[in-house]
C-alpha cells in the first residue's frame, strides 16, 4: 500500500535491516466464531502486505459457515511455489472465477483459483501497484521504474490491459507519474496520479482514458500525492490526497464522471476508506515528517448528501487497542466492518470484526501488515 512512498520505503528498509531472518507465520486454523451467516457471501480473503524486502505476503482467508480463520492459505494450497506470494501485497481483487493479488516488489500479479487459492499463472508487470476489471479485461497500474525515490529521474507510469482468459498483457497506455488506485464509469478509466517519487514535485493530476481505444483523453488537477479512488452510485469518484506529509493536509476530494470537473472538497484525513450504500467509512493514520507521529481518526461520510455523519463508527474500546489502522472493508450484507491493525509494521497483525454499531464481535491474529479484504461467494 506504501501510503506514504517516501516514508514508508524508507522506514520498511530500516525495519528489514533490523529484524533478521524473515519469520513467516505457518499455516493454521482459528476458530473465531460457531459459524454465522455472511449473506449472500461465504467469506473473505485477506492480503497481508508484509514488510517491504522480507518476502512475507501472505493471503488469510475466512469461512463464515464453519467461522475459521486459515492463516497462510496460499503457502499451504501451494507448497511447490517457491517464495509464496512474494514481497509486498500491494492489492487484492475477485473477478470471475480468479483471485488476484498484485504484489508490488515482485513486480508480478498472482492469480489464484477463488475457490481453493491454487496457483494458475502470474503476469510481469515492474512496480505494480493496483488492479481493476472491465469487461473480460484486467487492469494494472504500475510505476513503470524500480522501488526508488530519485527526483533527479523521472518517468511516467502506465496502465497494462490483461486479458483474464489467457493472462496475457494486450496493451499499455501511458499516464501520470506513479499511478495508484483506478475506477472505470462509463466507459472510462480513472487513474489517480501520486508522483510519490518525486517530492516536493507531486503530481496532482487524474488521468482520464478511453477503455475503447486506450488512450488517454486528459489529465484533470485534482491535488498533490493523490491516492484512493472510489466510485458512488451517483457517478462521482472520491480521490483522497496525502498531501505533503508537512504542511499541505491529507483531504477528500469529489470529482463529477459526468461533467469531468472537480466538484467539491471535504476536510476529512483520510489513510483508507470504503463506501457501503450511501455511507463512505474513513480513516486516516494522518502520519507528519515534524514529529514522527501519526493522528489516527475515525469517520463518516454519507456519499448522497455529501456531509460528514456524526460520530465515529468504531467503538471507543476498541479503537484505543488499535496501534495503526491500515485497512478496511465492510460486508455489503451484513454490515459488519472489517478493520485491520498493522500495529508496529514488524509483528503479525490483527484484524477487527465490528458490528453496524461498532462493537467488536470478534478478533483475530493475521500475518505482518493486514491491510486487504475481499469478500466471495
């Protein structure tokens, strides 16, 4: 995820340097729950990212009918893969039948059986960072150049066009410096331009492309360091900005699909957030260079209205046992939230089950750095 590209890469490097051997957790079972019903879902997968350097991406998975928790599933479906998932999972999808898991210092995509998270095949692709889907296509943000910070070298990022049958790259289109999170409306694809690289010379712009001839159209300025991008019901994109870790603040922005125009802002931090029906769910590690500290919030947004909601949606208790929020998910049906605590970046996580109300249901222990969920059926 690399929420800060500058920090993060440089604190992931020290912490490598300091621990050692990798210690990855074996695969394993933990009975969370007697078995509850997940709606129309049968469960989740869980990307842990793993710090950076240490080949320690690993995919948890839970079963809502039996309500146990498999750590390390990928290692213990497939024995024969040789450095599991690899280093760091930077992104995790279903599409079909597949699992995709885009694992950004490996520079591959893996992609999975659903079912049973077997191995099927991989695509190459350097410094991936994110994965979206459209009409039989898959498609895969990337850096382009190495995990480096080097302002005096610049390049342009790309989005590649997989085919999902064969897993064969079938175009590329060239976009904005350090390309993170996309969202297809219309017939077009959104690309959030961070230019985390190269700062203070952020980029700030949204790149629009033509799914049909893959080309981009233009670039609209957003703001600087710009992220997470995701889609309402009512055609809008909400795009957070990191901001510049110093004085310019991490904020939401909301741009109009239909008119192609910045239509509002809104004061919100934000690290990572999901929108569920009207309501987006937000948090922010809101991490500052003058301190070393990060301010963690918790919040809502109703997407329709527009307006923050009152209130938080996590519990007080269980928000203080929270070390570093760093991702987050809710089940569309039942309205339990997801919430995945990375703690000290070097030590396995844990990962929250909440209710609509913000009480804890249960807990659990995942692998190093939780940060992505996504739900089956």
């Amino acid at each position: 995820m690399m929420r800060n590209c500058l920090f993060v890469l440089g604190i992931c490097l020290l912490m490598v340097g300091c621990r050692g051997e990798a210690v990855v957790l074996q695969p394993g079972e933990t009975q969370v729950t007697s078995g509850v019903s997940g709606g129309k879902y049968r469960g989740f997968y869980l990307l842990n990212e793993g710090n950076m350097g240490s080949n320690k991406a690993t995919l948890d998975r839970f079963d809502y009918s039996t309500g146990i928790y498999t750590l390390n599933i990928y290692a213990a479906t497939n024995p024969h893969v040789v450095s599991e998932l690899g280093d760091v999972g930077n992104d995790l999808q279903v599409y079909g039948s597949k699992l995709y898991a885009v694992i950004n210092c490996s520079n591959l995509v893996e992609v999975m059986d659903l079912r049973t998270a077997a191995h099927l095949g991989t695509i190459e692709i350097p410094n991936c960072r994110y994965i979206t889907f459209h009409g039989g296509k898959a498609y895969v943000s990337s850096y382009a150049g190495p995990v480096q910070i080097n302002p005096e070298h610049e390049q342009l990022g790309y989005i590649a066009e997989i085919d999902t049958a064969t897993l064969k790259i079938t175009r590329k289109v060239t976009v904005g410096y350090q390309p993170e999170e996309m969202a297809i409306v219309g017939g077009k694809l959104y690309v959030a331009n961070s230019g985390g690289y190269y700062p203070p010379r952020y980029d700030r712009t949204l790149s629009v492309v033509d799914i049909n001839t893959f080309t981009e159209i233009k670039k609209v300025d957003i703001a600087i360091n710009i992220h997470r991008v995701r889609k309402d019901a009512y055609g809008d994109l909400y795009i957070s900005c990191r901001g510049d870790y110093y004085d310019k603040v991490s904020k939401l922005y909301v741009f109009d699909t239909r008119t192609e125009t910045l239509k509002d802002s809104i004061d919100i931090p934000v690290s990572d957030f999901c929108i569920n029906g009207d309501t987006a769910y937000i948090f922010s590690n809101d991490w500052k260079a003058k301190g070393s500290k990060g301010t963690i919030t918790y919040s809502r947004l109703n997407v329709l209205t527009e307006q923050p909601i009152d209130g938080n949606f996590i519990d007080a208790d269980v928000a203080a046992n929270i070390k570093c929020p760093y991702g987050i998910a809710v089940n569309p049906e039942t309205g339990e939230i997801f919430l995945c605590d990375a703690k000290s970046y070097v030590i396995p996580g844990t990962l929250y089950c909440l209710d609509g109300t913000g009480h804890e249901r249960w807990h659990v222990t995942t692998g190093d750095i939780p940060a992505h969920i996504v739900f089956f059926k």
